[in-house]
C-alpha cells in the first residue's frame, strides 16, 4: 500500500509538470500568433500603400496622356460629329422625298357633321378603304371582337336591318382597341392578348397576310379618355401610320411610319402631344391632330398638331371645335381620297367635312 501511494504521488507531480509545460507551450503559441497578427496587418498596410501610389500613378498617366492627344480626340470627335449630321440630313432627305409627294395642305377647320346611323356599342370604328375604288363601308363594332362586317355601299348600310345584307368576315384572332384601319383590301388591327403585335389580314382570302410588332407600344393606353386603344393605326395620303403613348417619353405620343408590304418601322417621331385627356388622334398628309375632351365628356377639340416635316408652325394654328355635338369620340380615321373624317361617338357613326389650306 504504501508503494502505491508512493507511486501515486509521482504520477500526480509528473502531471502537474506536464500541465504546467502545456500552458508554458500555449503561453508561445499565442505570443506568436500575435505576432502573425500584427505582421499581417503590416503587410496589408503596405498593399494598400502600394495600390494607392499606382492609383495615382496611373491618374498621372492618363492626365499625361489626355493632354498629349487632346488635339487629335478633337479632331476625332468632329470627323464624328460631321459624319452624324451628314447622315441626319440625309434621312431628312428621304423622309422629305418618301412624304411629301402631293400632299401640301393643312387642317383648318371642320365644316360640318352628318350622324350617318346609331347603332352598337360605345366603342368602335368604321371606315371606307381609301386605296381601292370601291363604296364598301367597313364596321367594327366593340373594343374587343372577331367579327368584321361588310356593306356594298352606304345605303345598304344605313338601312334598318343593315347585318342582314352585309358580309360577315370572321377574323381568326380577336382585335383590341379601336384603332383598326383598312387599307388596300386589307384589315390591320391590334392583336387582342398581345402586347404590340399588329395583325395585318386579307378581308377577301380571309387569312393573316402578314404580322409585326411595334417596338416600345402596347405598355400604356394611347388617349387617357379611350384608354381601350393602345395602338391607333391611322391612313393618309401616303399610307399607314401607327400612334401610340410611351412611358419613357412622359405619356406624349410617338409616331410610327409603317411601310405595309412587307411589314417593318420606316421611321418613329417622338411628339409633344399630350395623351392626357385626349381621346382619339388621326393623321391627314403627314400631320398628326389630337383629339382633347373633358373627362366628363364635352366638346371636342383639335389642341395639338404634330407635322412631320416641319412645313406647319403647330403654334399658329388656332384650337379646331368638332361642331354642334356633345359627347366623346372611341375613333376618329381620316378618308384621304374623300377628305373627311369617319368618327365613332358613343355608339354613332359619323362623318365630319374638311376645310383646308396649302400649307
């Protein structure tokens, strides 16, 4: 017994000897775990030094540099500047060539108003077709539909059981809006469901001719008052024309040359009328005319006039009143051969005469 307690004894010295090495031992660790600490701090400090030298010696070198080349980056930008005015002028040249072919008067006043016939619902639109020799008189009736009816002449359409001499032309794919035109024996319209795609349709072989879409249109209504149109096509003397509103330009409204076979933008125009408040637009010999009204409903009015071309001050030209009605208007679409406007109000159908002027 006494052995073993002496044995016991050792084992507890020899363990605190070893207990006492091993905090002796982390003790050297720590102290040069610090040391790395503190080195890399260092070396970090140093880094950062050096990076902040070449910063500034690279500052230095651009400096330098802009200054040695400063004449030739001139040089450069104005070969650049030239070139861009070169090629601006040369559009206009076109764009002057492309539209202004007989085609030199300007709005001045709306003489007069037939209400042809009272009959669908508050949205629509009808319309001759301006590039065939033809009296078919088109109607379009809701905001969204399939159906297409066709009229042999005015006449027959005015009748009271009209639909029933007419031609039902069944589309395969609903329009939205009521910015639909009819243009050389073809329907384009705005594809219901889609954000932008103009569908352009074959009346008599009844099948899609031809599709595009309209960059930047579809995101926002075209006319605050009609806000069931987002795309409004519109006809002139020198064809088909696309208005729209875009978020990026404010709300105010852009303009769209389309050539129509095949189906592409010739040019866009970003304008300075408002699609606050307005109701409908048209297009007459390259000008753009916006159709304002009260939110109530009033009398409208032609407050902004957008030419193409420049040829007209919009500043000089005095507010144009549609006469002797009171309502609002879902369409308004410009007849070129027959110069007058076809209008659909609150469910009437309406045809209102031009005064014009050379501009």
């Amino acid at each position: 017994v006494f052995q073993l307690k002496n044995r016991l004894e050792k084992c507890n010295h020899d363990i605190l000897d070893y207990v006492e090495e091993f905090r002796d031992f982390s003790k050297m660790v720590l102290s040069r775990l610090a040391g790395l600490n503190s080195c890399k701090a260092q070396v970090k400090g140093e880094v950062e030094n050096l990076l902040t030298r070449i910063e500034r010696a690279q500052r230095d070198i651009d400096y330098l540099g802009s200054v040695t080349d400063s004449n030739a980056c001139v040089e450069v930008h104005e070969d650049l500047m030239e070139q861009q005015l070169l090629e601006e002028a040369e559009e206009k040249k076109k764009l002057k060539l492309l539209l202004n072919a007989s085609c030199d008067h300007l709005l001045t006043g709306i003489k007069s108003l037939k209400i042809v016939k009272k009959t669908g619902d508050k949205h629509g639109s009808w319309m001759k077709d301006p590039g065939k020799k033809h009296t078919k008189i088109y109607l379009l009736n809701g905001s969204v539909n399939n159906v297409l009816w066709e009229f042999a002449n005015i006449m027959i359409f005015m009748e009271n059981n009209q639909t029933l001499k007419a031609r039902r032309v069944t589309l395969p794919f609903p329009w939205e809006g009521a910015g639909q035109v009819i243009y050389q024996g073809f329907l384009f319209y705005h594809r219901y469901g889609s954000l932008n795609e103009i569908i352009k349709f074959n009346i008599q072989r009844r099948k899609v001719a031809d599709q595009m879409l309209l960059p930047g249109a579809g995101r926002i209504p075209a006319y605050q008052l009609s806000p069931q149109t987002k795309i409004d096509l519109a006809i002139d003397e020198h064809g088909l024309w696309a208005i729209h509103a875009e978020p990026e330009t404010g709300g105010n409204l852009v303009l769209t040359k389309i050539q129509p076979t095949p189906m592409v933008v010739e040019h866009s125009w970003d304008t300075p009328c408002s699609s606050t408040d307005a109701e409908a637009a048209f297009m007459a010999c390259n000008t753009l005319y916006v159709v304002y009204n009260s939110p109530s409903g009033g009398t409208s009015r032609i407050r902004c006039v957008y030419d193409v071309l420049g040829a007209g001050n919009t500043y000089e030209i005095p507010i144009l009143h549609f006469p002797k009605r009171q309502g609002s208007h879902s369409s308004i679409h410009y007849n070129p051969k027959e110069r007058q406007l076809f209008a659909w109000g609150d469910g009437s159908q309406i045809i209102y005469k031009l005064h014009t002027e050379q501009k």
